[in-house]
C-alpha cells in the first residue's frame, strides 16, 4: 500500500502541505513545505521548499508545473534546498532577503501575486528573523488562510532572533487579520490566528516580566546567561541558544530608550 505520508497533504481548500525528513529540537516534526494553487489550476506556488533531501524535492517537483517558490525567511530548514529546487523545476526564487532570491526579485511588504489561480499577499513579519514574511490567502476557505512560516508554530512558541518591538508589532499586524486558519512551517494547523496572536503577545509580555524580575535578583547589567538560567531554567540543553537568543532579544527591549 502506498505510504501517503510521502505525499503532499490537503491543508485547506488552496494548500497541500508535505513534510520534510527533518525532524529536530527546533525544527518539531520536520518543516512543512507547502504547495498553493486553485482545485483547478495546473501550475503550483511552493512555500520553503526546506533542506537538502531529493527525496522530498522530487516529491515536490511531481506535485504539479512548479510557477513560483517562495520562502518566509532565511533559515537553512526552509532555503536550504533553493538553488537546486530552481533547477529542476526553472521557477523562480522570491524571498524578502535578495541573498536568498533565485532568478527572481525580492518580495515587498504588501504585495499582491497572482500565482496558481489565487491571491497571495505578502506581509513583513519581523521579529523571528528580520527578513520573515507571512503569507495571506484571503480566498482561502471562509476565514482565509496565513502561511505563518516561523513566527508562529502549530506547537510552542518562536525564538526571537531579530528585534522583540518588531515581532510584538508582526503579532498585531497579525492579529487583525482576523480568525484565519493557520498553516505553519513547524507543528500542525491551527484555527483563528487572532486567537493565536492574543495568547502568544500574553506569552511575551509574560516573559518579559520574568525578565525584569531577573533582573530586579541580578541587577541592571545582569548577563544573558544568569537570566537564562532563571527565566529558563527547564529548558533542554539542546536548545539552549535559542532561549539565550530570546533573552537577548528581550533585555535588549528593555534596555531601549523610550
């Protein structure tokens, strides 16, 4: 019987997702790829076509006529495969970092593609990285769909490591597009992204009164290894830097002038 974990999954009325063989601390069951393109349509857009592996690229390149590749941010789980994606399937690679664009420009905040028979819109959503976007499919289903990427996950919440202001302003801008369904790069899909947006800027804010609680016991100039330590202290020692990453991201936050 054929294994139908091997091949994309229906996600949505406009999505197939398939997953790479990439399991990890950080990468949860593996990296989502995402395929989106109308029931009717012949060509496909490719969402972070992920690492390296030819077995889930051959995959991809078979799902349908390949029209655009599109990555949410520069992470090697979701670039990785690029260059040699591009040359098996001659699409072109969009991202909003030009160093990670193949034979294609860099996407802009705000702009509208017309790829697969749907409507994608592109939304810069710094904060996990500075370069992640988010992408909106208002046509998809009755609430639309968000291709969240990493900023945020079916499963936990996201590191930060671009700017904390940044991704508080990406989790409104995010929130006010209502209760999406939400196809993340990592973990299952969730339901109404406002709903998801309200609980992770609790989450932060949490966190960072846990921060300043920090460093109330350590002082003004404490380290980000002695708040880790206390604001963090479960966390397994395989992602250690990704919670030091958020620490520094968030007493840098703090530390800011306002």
């Amino acid at each position: 019987m054929p294994d139908d974990s091997a091949r994309p999954q229906r996600t949505s009325p406009l999505t197939r997702s398939l997953l790479a063989p990439n399991a990890g601390p950080m990468t949860l069951d593996g990296t989502n790829t995402y395929l989106i393109g109308a029931p009717d349509s012949r060509s496909i857009v490719v969402v972070d076509p992920g690492p390296l592996d030819e077995g889930h690229l051959s995959t991809l390149a078979a799902s349908g006529q390949v029209e655009l590749v599109l990555i949410t941010h520069r992470h090697a789980d979701h670039t990785a495969a690029s260059e040699r994606f591009a040359a098996l399937t001659n699409a072109p690679v969009r991202a909003f970092d030009p160093a990670y664009c193949v034979n294609g420009a860099p996407l802009v905040d705000g702009e509208q593609l017309s790829a697969a028979g749907t409507s994608i819109r592109v939304v810069a959503t710094p904060g996990h990285t500075d370069d992640s976007i988010c992408l909106h499919l208002p046509g998809d289903g009755l609430t639309g769909s968000v291709l969240t990427g990493d900023t945020i996950l079916g499963r936990g919440t996201s590191i930060i490591d671009g700017a904390l202001a940044d991704y508080l302003a990406s989790l409104e801008a995010l929130r006010a597009l209502g209760p999406a369904t939400v196809l993340p790069a990592h973990g299952p899909i969730l339901p109404d992204l406002a709903a998801i947006c309200t609980a992770y800027l609790a989450h932060r804010h949490e966190r960072l009164d846990q921060v300043r609680s920090a460093l109330a016991t350590f002082g003004s100039e404490a380290t980000v290894a002695e708040v880790t330590d206390l604001v963090y202290a479960q966390t397994d020692a395989a992602v250690r830097f990704a919670a030091e990453a958020s620490v520094r991201a968030q007493l840098a936050y703090l530390r800011e002038p306002r």
